[in-house]
C-alpha cells in the first residue's frame, strides 16, 4: 500500500460508509451522498485521465462539507465503488489555504487502497465512482479546505459474488459466509485428503487469473489438524495482491484458470505447501486449508 499524508488515512482505520447501489453494475442507480457545491466549483481541473493533472482554484478554499465534482465521467459498465472495496488510484493532493500541493501527495504511479482505511470523507467522496472516473474533491481540514483529485483505475469486488456451486467432493471442510464476505470455516475431524483438493464456492464470470496475474484477493489459511486459523486478510482489514510465483504451489495451482467473482476452497497437502519446514504459526507437515474471494487483477 502507498504510503499515505494523514488527511487520506483514517485516523481508526474505520469502515467505509458507502451505501449507494447494491448492484456492481447499476451505475445509474448509485446515488453518492457528496454533492456539488460551492467550493467544488472552484476547482479546475484539465489534462487527460491517467496524467498529472492540471489544477487551479482562488485561495482560501473553504469549506464546511465534503463535496465532489466528476471532471471525467468514468465506464458505466464498470464495478462501482458502494462499499468496504479497494481500489486503484493516482491521486495528488492541495492546500486549499495556500494553493500548494501536500508534500508526498503528488500524483504519481497508480496504488491500491483499501477504501476501509481511508478518511471516511474521502471514501464519501469516491463513493459511485467507476474505472475512468476522474474526481475532484474539497475536505474539510481545519478552517480551510484541502483539494484531492483522483484518477480511478480499477474498483474491485468487496467479496466474491458468483453464482453458487455445490460441492461434489465428500469431506471438505463446510464454509458458511457472513453477509460482508467474511468465510467460516469448519473442518472435519477425520484424517485430510492426501491430494490437492479444489472446489469452486462461487463461480465468478470475471477475467480469469493466469500465470502471470497479479490478483487481488481476501482470504482465509487455516491448519487442518489444528482446525485454527494463522491468516486472514478479512481480519487484517484489506485485501492480499499477489501472483503464482509468490505463494506455495498448491495455492497457485488451484487458483490459476479461475474467474473474477469466484470462491474457492483449497486442501493443500504438505508437499504442495510448505512441506517439511515450519513457518512461522505454521507447524512442518501441515495440511492448510484455504478459503480465497478473487476480487480482482490488477492491470
């Protein structure tokens, strides 16, 4: 995650507020709560998305409320930000007393943020944005405003939202999911499969992960034997980013081929996971069990 000034972050690492839409695809019924407003107005910004912009705007800004401008309207056919997601953003930052940018807030590179960990007026302001969208914002920061403008390049799933799939292999562990995608996990008493084993949850429709991928995912390890878990992104409060190469070879197998939108659950032995070596929580010989939401791919 990029390195952040403190007026991005959230000062608790507090939940995103977004409401809007339900449907990942109904950007027209997405209804963000930050209006237009009088210091929004000020604002102007040009160049192309993807770019450093060009921005301008009348010192003092002030302002009592969030508000929001789109300057580019972004893809309607793309996710749309509603809720605790993550998304790819350039972004850069000014002093709306001043008019200088934030040091260490110029546009740059496009990161990956967890909107759970963003200012909660931020997230306010982003809320209804698509892939595309340029947004142009004023925050409250004192007696004064300070002026965001932000390129969105993804918005990524906040859980796994395809069609659901029975399971066909007998003695998996069972996974019951919370209404915010959180998995539980409960796994039999009896001895492990000794192969690899991989069922589909939730079949997703999205791009499918190759070799090369970078994925976003949440996800849940779990040790067979000790029917604990040692790892959670669900619980750390963000999405993982990885690809094939960078995780054990059970892992990597079961999720290449697989779709945007899916769930899979994954018994991996010890030979296909870390094998005779311990780490870290993780005894040597274990059997892991995984539970992985693919949110996403990075571009």
């Amino acid at each position: 995650m990029r390195k952040a000034p403190a007026l991005l972050l959230s000062a608790g690492l507090l939940m995103a507020t977004l409401t809007g839409c339900a449907s990942s695809s109904a950007a027209d019924a997405c209804v963000p709560k930050a209006p237009g407003g009088a210091a929004s107005k000020l604002i102007d910004v040009s160049g192309s998305f993807g770019s450093a912009p060009k921005v301008d705007f009348p010192t003092p800004v002030k302002a009592t409320h969030t508000e929001r401008k789109v300057v580019i309207e972004g893809d309607d056919d793309g996710n749309v930000l509603t809720g605790a997601q993550s998304i790819r953003m350039a972004l850069a930052m000014y002093d709306g007393e001043t008019g200088e940018p934030v040091p260490g807030a110029s546009y740059g590179e496009p990161a990956l943020y967890a909107t759970a960990q963003l200012n909660p007026e931020i997230t306010t302001a982003l809320e209804c944005v698509t892939p595309g969208s340029r947004i142009a914002m004023t925050v409250p920061q004192g007696d004064h405003a300070a002026i965001l403008v932000a390129d969105i390049f993804d918005v990524f799933l906040a859980k796994a939202d395809g069609a659901d799939r029975p399971v066909l292999q007998p003695g998996l562990p069972s996974v019951v999911t919370a209404g915010d995608g959180t998995p539980g996990l409960t796994i039999p008493k009896s001895d492990p499969p000794k192969g690899l084993e991989v069922a589909v949850l939730k079949e997703g429709d999205g791009e499918k992960v190759s070799k090369t991928s970078r994925m976003v995912v949440h996800y849940t390890g779990a040790l067979w034997s000790e029917r604990t878990i040692f790892d959670s992104s669900w619980q750390a409060g963000s999405p993982a980013t990885f690809s094939s190469d960078e995780i054990i070879p059970g892992l990597a197998t079961a999720l290449i081929g697989k779709e945007v939108g899916s769930q899979v659950l994954v018994v991996i032995p010890p030979e296909l996971g870390y094998g005779e070596q311990a780490n870290a929580s993780i005894p040597a010989n274990s059997t892991l069990v995984f539970v992985v939401d693919i949110l996403g791919i990075l571009g």
